[in-house]
C-alpha cells in the first residue's frame, strides 16, 4: 500500500478514536470556558516551536473566537528547554494584557516534557486561571519530564486533551527504513481545538447568550468593522500575532 493511503487511513482511524476518547474531556472544558466568556473572561493559548502553528489555530480567525489571545514565545522554542522561561514569559505577558483568575489556557506540547509549557502552565494556575493541556499521552508518558519537578504537561493540567499521536509524531513505517514519516500532532491537534469551539459555542447558545464569533473579512463587506467592533471592550487585553 502507497505511503499516501497509509497515512489517510491513519488519519482517518485517527479521528474516529480521538473524538470518541476525548467527548467528555471537551464537554466538561467547553462549559468552563463557555461560561467564562459569558463572564467577560478571555481564552489564552500557547505553544511553542512547532505547537505555536496550534496555538494561533484559534486566534483571531473566521468562524472562531473573538476574545481569544496569545501567549507567544518570541524564541520560536529555541529555550523552552531552559528551566524558568516560561515562568518569566508569563510574567511578562501578564503585565502587558492581564491573566485574570477563572480563565482558562490551552497549553499545546506533543511530547509534554520540556520545562517551558509545564511553567506555562503552574504559572497561570497559580493566578487562578485553568489549564487545558493538549498533548500526545501516548509519547509523553514514554518521556521523562526536563522541568525540576518531574512532572510532565498532563501530570499539571485540570482538563487533558490527548491528540493520539504516535511517539516521535511520526505514523507511517517506510519499506526498508528505519525512520517513520507522516507527522500526526498538527491535524489531530487542529481537530481537537475546533472540537473544543464547538463544545464552547454549543454552551453559549444553549444559554441564548451572544456568539462572539468572527466573520471573513473576505465574505462581507462590512465584516472588519463588524469585528473589530466586536472586540473593541477587550481588544486591549488580545495579542493576535498574525
């Protein structure tokens, strides 16, 4: 069988298990942060290296969120191995657009074992806020932890996404090598975060709140000044790296 139509099936058997194993998880989450935005309340994410791709997945785009900001590693992932970064990243976000108590942020690592998403997150809990972790159960209970705790992302989170990736996030075997192809985090990942806008949106409408749900710019004429009045009462506390 051809690489392609391994890594399809993969895929395809992929999404089946990873909703079905994550339901309640995204039910629980998508009502604790559904209720916060009722509340005023602002949902953060962050990644680093490659889980920043997932980290702006939810940001500032067409169909999703208004309020929804991100904590950005400047470093692209160059030091999320150095113990104390992310503790001071958050500090630093935190005095720019403000971490209130009883939001929640979404922590993205596929292997959950680096220091910087683990600080990420025991900062922000410790100003009140919950953390969603997304990350691969699998590989990271194989991994041993590089912050001083021990601990690994999903050891620290309150909810647990686990996007079912493979160890070394690679799927599909290659006749005659050693190496394995077919990265799985990004479109699992992509999957479970818009999974969890549903989950969030389905609370806000089962309560006929408003839906602060942005609109393409490139489908309505006045769909830019729409949004950005939509945003205007928060956009102080938004980073939208775009």
């Amino acid at each position: 069988m051809k690489l392609t139509q391994q890594y399809f099936n993969w895929i395809q058997n992929a999404n089946e298990s990873i909703f079905s194993q994550n339901r309640e998880v995204l039910q629980k989450a998508g009502k604790v942060i559904g209720q916060s935005i009722a509340e005023g309340g602002i949902l953060h994410t962050f990644g680093s290296g490659h889980s920043a791709i997932l980290a702006k997945e939810l940001v500032h785009r067409a169909g999703g969120l208004a309020p929804v900001s991100a904590i950005v590693d400047p470093t692209g992932g160059w030091v999320e191995t150095l113990p104390g970064y992310g503790t001071r990243l958050v500090e630093k976000h935190h005095s720019i657009y403000e971490l209130r108590a009883g939001e929640t942020v979404i922590v993205i690592s596929n292997s959950g074992k680096n220091p910087c998403p683990i600080e990420v997150s025991l900062k922000c809990q410790s100003l009140g806020l919950r953390v969603v972790a997304l990350t691969s159960l699998t590989m990271s209970r194989q991994a041993s932890s590089g912050h001083p705790n021990g601990k690994r992302l999903f050891e620290v989170a309150d909810y647990v996404l686990d996007n079912g990736g493979e160890p070394g996030d690679a799927a599909i075997e290659i006749p005659g090598q050693s190496k394995r192809t077919g990265p799985t985090s990004t479109l699992t990942g992509a999957l479970l975060l818009n999974l969890l806008l549903m989950e969030i949106v389905q609370c806000l409408s089962d309560q006929k709140l408003p839906l602060p749900l942005l609109v393409s710019a490139n489908f309505a004429p006045d769909a830019r000044a729409a949004n950005e009045k939509m945003i205007s009462a928060c956009k102080h506390r938004l980073h939208r790296p775009l």
